[in-house]
C-alpha cells in the first residue's frame, strides 16, 4: 500500500508564475490535509478536503491560492502570480475517515520562487 | 485551539531512554493527545496518540498526567534515526488531519 504521493518533489518557479502542486492520497482515503512549512517553523494548516469538497479552508491565504481534490485524480494546490513569500515546503496528509485516527502525511513539495 | 508548550532542544545518549515533555494547560475533554515526528527533509510521521490512559506502540509509549494536563513521550532506547523534531499536537476526533504544530523539540542523539 502505497504511502501519500506528492510530485513534484522540487519546484522551482519565477516570480509571477503559477504552481500547481499534486497530493494522492493513500488507498482508501478521502480526506486530504494540505499544510505548509516556512524556513525554519513549523507546519501551519491550509485547507482540509474530501472528494469534491472544501471542508475547512481557514488557514489558506485570501487571494492566489486555490485547493481542490476532484472525484477522479490527485488533490491540487494551486498557487497564481507566486511570490518570493510563497517559498515553502507544502506538506499533504490523508486519512481514512474522521475520528480516532492518525493522517498520514507525503513527502512534501519544495517550492522555490526566484 | 488549545496550545501545547515543548521545550526547543533536547539531547540523548544512543541506547538511553528520553522522554520528551509536553505541557498542555488548556486541554479539553474532547482533545486527543497526537505526538508526531519530523526528519530532516522528511514529512511529519505518527508516532502514538492517547486520550486518557498510557499507550505503548512499537515506537514509543505515552505517558498522559492525571489532569491530562502534560504528557510525555518516552523512546526506550533512542538510536542516531531517532533524532528528529517531535511535535506535541492536541487534536479532535472530529477532524483527523487538522491540526496545529508549534515549535516542536529539536532531538539530538549522540552516539
């Protein structure tokens, strides 16, 4: 059973250029988590989805991000006219369902905006 | 959310147990106790989680105070792979992935 997959590993864009980052979540799960980690802090929770639906978007930025985890394919996190700021390692979690249980979280995206 | 408070730094001598702190003042009843770790260049990865009672996995036990007011996460035997940031995070039962990291304990392990 394959763990939660995210590409790219590495992602390096130009100021003004769009980045689409791709999550798929382990077999069997429907919730998808997205977080990002700043230089040297911790995570920080952005967006909270299951198929087809924005649960809990309270930590995403109001303007140029975007989430989205459709009834087929990957869960995107998709970020418009990036910025300097958006620098970041962007971490996914997936699980099962809600209540007692742990996600499962991907190896992560590193964002790189020059 | 309620916050957690870990110290930033601890170091270990491999082979030894460490038992790693956490305060957590403003728990609620209905928050669960969730310790993760993180690897250079890693994603964060479970580790254990309890509610009321001590709870021992192959990775790790859990040790929960009375008040449910701390815990601590105790490795029996650290090892040089152990070292990493391990984070303390309160959680509810009704939203599995939300949640909220702070600094975390930078673990060192010398050999």
């Amino acid at each position: 059973n394959a763990g939660v997959m995210q590409n790219p590993r590495h992602l390096v864009r130009r100021r003004g250029q769009e980045a689409r980052l791709r999550c798929s979540p382990m077999k069997g799960h429907s919730h998808v988590y997205w977080y990002r980690q700043l230089p040297e802090e911790g995570l920080k929770f952005m967006v909270y989805l299951q198929k087809e639906n924005i649960i809990d978007e309270s930590g995403m930025p109001k303007e140029r991000f975007s989430a989205e985890f459709p009834k087929e394919g990957p869960s995107i996190l998709r970020i418009q006219q990036v910025v300097r700021g958006d620098s970041a390692a962007y971490f996914c979690a997936s699980s099962p369902f809600l209540g007692d249980t742990e996600a499962f979280f991907g190896q992560g995206t590193r964002l790189t905006v020059v | 959310d309620a916050k957690t408070t870990q110290p930033n730094s601890m170091e270990s001598n491999e082979e030894e147990p460490v038992h790693l702190p956490c305060n957590h003042s403003t728990i609620s009843g209905t928050d669960y106790i969730h310790w993760y770790r993180q690897l250079p260049s890693q994603g964060p990865e479970y580790v254990i989680h309890g509610l009321t009672s001590n709870v021992n996995n192959r990775m790790a036990s859990l040790a929960i105070a009375e008040d449910r007011k701390s815990s601590t996460l105790i490795l029996h035997r650290a090892t040089l792979r152990d070292a990493a940031v391990y984070y303390c995070i309160l959680r509810k039962n009704t939203n599995a992935g939300k949640s909220t990291f702070g600094d975390g304990t930078t673990l060192t392990v010398k050999p």
